[in-house]
C-alpha cells in the first residue's frame, strides 16, 4: 500500500504547509477543511485529494471516512484542525466561545479519530503500520491568563491523545503529539482576536517565531520515523520563546 496520509484543517497554515511537505516526500495526501475553493486550490498545487468537511459534524466526519476507505484508504492522520477564539480571563469570557473551541479542538479530533480508526487499521493490515499524530499545542502544556477556553481545550486534546494511546496498545499504530509554541500563521491570531489585523501583527512583532513551513518539516519529519519509533510529544518553540510567558522580542545577540 501506497503511504497515504488525511490532514484536517488544510486549507490554511500548519495543515496546507503539512500536505505540501508529505506530498514533497512522496506520500499521497487527503486535504480536509471546510472551504472548499481554498482546498481545490491546494489540490492543484499538490495533488491532494481534496474532502470538504466540518469536523464537528458527526455526519461529515463519517463521510469523510468512507470516502478516505473508497478513494485508496490511510496509512496517516493529522488532526490539525483547531483554534482559538478570545483572549478573556475566565471571568469574562463566554460559554459560546468556549463552546466553539470545545467542538473543534477536542470532539472534533475524537469524531475523526474514531471514524477513522477501521481505515487505518485496515492500512496496517495491508502495509504494516499506521500514525496518529495530533496537533496541539504548548497552551495544552502550560495555562496562562487570557488561556482559558483554549488551554481548556488544547489540555483535553493532550489528554485524548495519551488516553488513546494507551487503548491503542498492542497494535502497529502509533499515536503522537506536536506541540507548537508561537507560530506565525495567517489566520490563527486574526481568528482569536477577532479579526483584529493590527493586534494580530503585534503578536509577532520585532520577534523570530516558528513559520507553518518549520511545524510541518518537523510533524512530517515524525511520520518518516521507522514505524516503530513514537515520538509520543513533541515540543517546539522559536528559540526567541523559551516558555509561554517569556517570549523575547528584538534581536538574538549571545551574551557576554
Ligand atoms: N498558530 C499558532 O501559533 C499555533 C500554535 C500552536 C498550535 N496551533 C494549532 O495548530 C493547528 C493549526 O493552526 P494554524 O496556525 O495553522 O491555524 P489556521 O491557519 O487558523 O488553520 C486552522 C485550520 O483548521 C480548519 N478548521 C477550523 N475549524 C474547522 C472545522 N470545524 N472543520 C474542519 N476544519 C476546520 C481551518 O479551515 P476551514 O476554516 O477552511 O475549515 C484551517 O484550515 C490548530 O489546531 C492550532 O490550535 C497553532
């Protein structure tokens, strides 16, 4: 069987860099997202097999799945899909929002994950092996002020991915974690600050963060591993970021 790999959220950042890089090393790829135009466009550039699909409907997801089984099964998935809305302290944040992050960050993770699973088995039996990896992120590791719904959420994820792959022992399917600390991409901010361009560019001023191109090298990086070899969490950060609370801006200069 041919390495085939789903990646959700791939219609921007992390995800679309995700599907050019396996697709760079010879891996057929699966580009899952809800907008279409900007997945075609995807398609085009790489050869993706495109799926349109919300996965926090339950309905799509298991759409999402047989079409994966039908068009030349898995042997990967990405759960990529995400993201923040709101920097509020718990206080005054809402329901709605966290509601939102909720859905996509943790129980749309588990609806593909667990839609998924028979055809990733199935890849296994045909090829040997399967992977699992899920994007988090450093907020699933460390809560900060104005974290809230999205360390809630993003500390769930963490907790979904060891807890399966705990049940997942004893078959050739391993299940890993990235989790990236600040990664300039085009639509992550701009979507937590509600579209807030001029905030949103100040997050990343005067300061080297990852790119979505340095998070895919590495997460493809972890699937051309042998197959035997579980990079079970991986933590990456830019150099200028040495946790979630000391972020250095201006120039990198050695001390001394
Ligand atoms: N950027 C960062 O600093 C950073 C750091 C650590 C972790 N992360 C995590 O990395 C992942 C990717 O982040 P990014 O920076 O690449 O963000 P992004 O550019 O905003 O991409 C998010 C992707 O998720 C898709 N998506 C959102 N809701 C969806 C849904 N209900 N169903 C299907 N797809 C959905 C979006 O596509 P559609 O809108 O077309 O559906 C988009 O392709 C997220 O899980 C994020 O939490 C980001």
């Amino acid at each position: 069987m041919v390495r085939r790999v789903v990646v959700t959220g791939a219609s921007s950042g992390i995800g679309a860099a995700s599907v050019r890089r396996f697709a760079e090393l010879g891996w057929e790829t699966v580009a899952v997202a809800r907008r279409e135009d900007r997945l075609r466009a995807l398609a085009e550039e790489t050869g993706a097999h495109a799926v349109v699909c919300d996965v926090t409907d339950e309905e799509q997801v298991s759409r999402l799945a047989a079409e994966v089984a039908a068009t030349g099964g898995a042997t990967g998935l990405v759960n990529n899909a995400g993201g923040a809305i709101g920097t509020e302290s718990v206080e005054h944040s809402s329901n709605d929002d966290w509601r939102r992050m909720f859905e996509v960050n943790v129980l749309g993770l588990r609806a593909v994950t667990a839609a998924m699973l028979p055809v990733l088995r199935e890849g296994a039996r045909a090829s040997g092996w399967a992977s699992i990896l899920n994007l988090t992120s450093t907020a699933g590791l460390s809560a900060y002020p104005g974290g809230g719904g999205y360390n809630a959420a993003k500390f769930a994820a963490h907790a979904v991915t060891e807890v399966l792959r705990l049940e997942l022992a004893g078959e050739p399917i391993r299940v890993m974690e990235l989790a990236p600390g600040l990664v300039h991409t085009e639509e992550f901010t701009l979507n937590r600050l509600r579209g807030d361009a001029a905030a949103a560019e100040r997050t990343y001023a005067d300061v080297i963060p990852l790119t979505a191109e340095d998070v895919a090298r590495v997460l493809v990086g972890a699937f051309e591993q042998p197959p035997h070899v579980n990079q079970d969490l991986i933590t990456l950060r830019p150099v200028a970021q040495s946790s979630v609370f000391h972020t250095h801006r201006g120039p990198l200069v050695p001390k001394g």
